[in-house]
C-alpha cells in the first residue's frame, strides 16, 4: 500500500524495541501502560512483515527497578499488585544487556520476534 517509506531496498539494518512481559497480561491498574507496549509489540510485528529488509527484534529485559517499578511496589494501592511487584526479582541490568548483546551477535532470532530475558 505504502513505498519502503523506512528503507532503502538495498539497506539492512536492525531495530530492537525494548518490551515488557506485561505487554501479554492483563494487569489491574496498568491499562494505559500495557495498551502501549501491546500496541507497540504489534506495530514492531507488521513492520517486520512489511519491511523485509528491516531485522526487528521486540527484547523484554527482565524487571528493571525503575521508578515505576519502585512506585508501584511501594506505593499501589492495589494489595495484590504490590505484592505481585514485591516478590518479582528485579534483573541486573548489565546481565540483561549482555544477553542482548548476544542474541544479536547470534541473530538466529526471528525478525518480528518477542524474546523475553528469561526466554533463554
């Protein structure tokens, strides 16, 4: 429908989103956040499909301790949300961008794919 408006036919490149495992939950109190990424995860799919020349990696780094992560752990109203974020682990950042790095470096992902930090 639309010319390569992204690419050049003859360039190649890769494009990482960075994903959350909530994009695949219905989680109370985040609608707005997981709508986003949900929406997000699909535009990156169909552009994947779309612009073939185009790698397309959706990579969920794990639970970072963020300020969200932190505001919702210590502050949510929600019983059970808080809990849910009191008990998850949050990743070292350096080892989830390592193991980026190396799916990268392998780059036997699918383009269009969603892999999550604990995936492997």
């Amino acid at each position: 429908m639309y010319p390569n408006l992204l690419i050049e036919k003859t360039c190649y490149f890769i494009i990482v989103e960075l994903q959350s495992f909530i994009s695949k939950c219905s989680i109370f109190l985040l609608l707005f956040f997981v709508e986003g990424k949900a929406a997000r995860d699909m535009f990156f799919k169909i552009l994947a499909i779309e612009q073939p020349l185009c790698r397309v990696l959706s990579y969920a780094p794990g639970p970072m301790e963020t300020t969200m992560f932190n505001q919702i752990k210590n502050e949510s109203f929600d019983d059970e949300l808080k809990k849910m974020f009191q008990d998850m682990v949050p990743v070292n950042m350096t080892d989830s961008a390592k193991k980026l790095m190396a799916l990268l470096k392998e780059d036997k992902f699918t383009s269009g794919d969603h892999v999550d930090y604990f995936d492997f």
